[in-house]
C-alpha cells in the first residue's frame, strides 16, 4: 500500500456504474436513504461499511442478477446463432448463450459530493440564507438556454437497449 493524495477538478469529480431501470433507481435511492438512516443512527459506524451490508443485502451480486430481476440496463449482441430459441425473451436469450448482455455504463457528476461548493449559498453556520432568492434552473431552463430538448438518461439507455435487442434479434432470425 502506498500513501498519496489525490487532486481532481471540479468537473472532473463523476461516478460511473451501470445503467439502471427505473424500479433499479427507486432500489437505489431507497438503499441510500436506508445508509443514511443507519448511519446517523450508529455514529461509530463506518459509512461504506453500512453500504456494502445494505447493498449485500438488497442487490443481486451479479451483472446477470441484476438483468434478471430488471434492475439494469443492458446492450445486447449475438453470441451464439446456433443456439437461438425463437420467440424467447432476451433474457432467456442470454441464459440460453444465444445472446450477450453488456451492461450500459453511465457517466454522471456526483451532486453529494459536490455539496461543499454550494456552500456559498449558505450563512456560515450552515443554514440557508432566507434573503438569497433562488434562481430557475430546471430542465427547462437549460432547454431554453441551449436551444434544444434536455433529454432524460433513462429514456436514451432505454432506447440504446431496445435498438441493441431489435438489431439482435433481427441477426439471430436470419
């Protein structure tokens, strides 16, 4: 193990995973709420501690897991033609080795730990400036401010794994 110190930019600070379906989003915002509320109820324990108990106990421990039970979001390719089972579901496909499931990875900028920056917009004992007014900025606003539709994450991996699971299946049907 070595020591050392890590020095990131601003935009630079993301967190990546898998691409999650909107019933994966609602586990993992209730997991998250469930690590904060054990925390703040244990203040010796050790946050990523309580997290990975409570991921153990809530998440499938597998990429195959998580496709079975509909948390994730998946890219699909042909891994075995001959091994086609016609009218099967993409995941019977997988199981059968017909197909392969990537999953999706997502990008996105991480607002916790961001939450120091905003500090600006609080008083100095931590509480919000009542005579500061907030400003719009929605999904709306930035449409408008960019001259184009803000589109929603989920919506575009949805739509990346259903074009991945038509080319497919148009492939093994041939």
């Amino acid at each position: 193990m070595a020591t050392g110190s890590l020095r990131v930019r601003f935009g630079e600070v993301e967190a990546r995973g898998i691409a999650l379906t909107p019933a994966g989003r609602d586990r993992y915002d209730a997991m998250t709420a469930e690590v904060d509320r054990l925390t703040a109820g244990s203040p010796g324990a050790q946050r990523a501690d309580v997290a990975a108990a409570v991921w153990a106990q809530h998440l499938p421990g597998s990429e195959l897991g998580l496709l079975r039970a509909g948390l994730g979001l998946f890219t699909y390719a042909v891994a075995d033609a001959s091994a086609n089972v016609p009218g099967a579901s993409p995941l019977a496909l997988v199981e059968a080795g017909a197909l392969r499931a990537t999953p999706i990875v997502y990008e996105d900028f991480l607002p916790r730990s961001a939450a120091g920056i905003f500090e600006s917009n609080l008083t100095a004992d931590g509480a919000k400036d009542l005579t500061q007014h907030g400003a719009r900025r929605d999904a709306g606003w930035l449409s408008d401010v960019i001259g184009s539709a803000v589109l929603e994450p989920a919506d575009l991996y949805s739509a990346q794994q259903q074009a991945s699971v038509d080319a497919a299946l148009g492939r093994l049907s041939r």
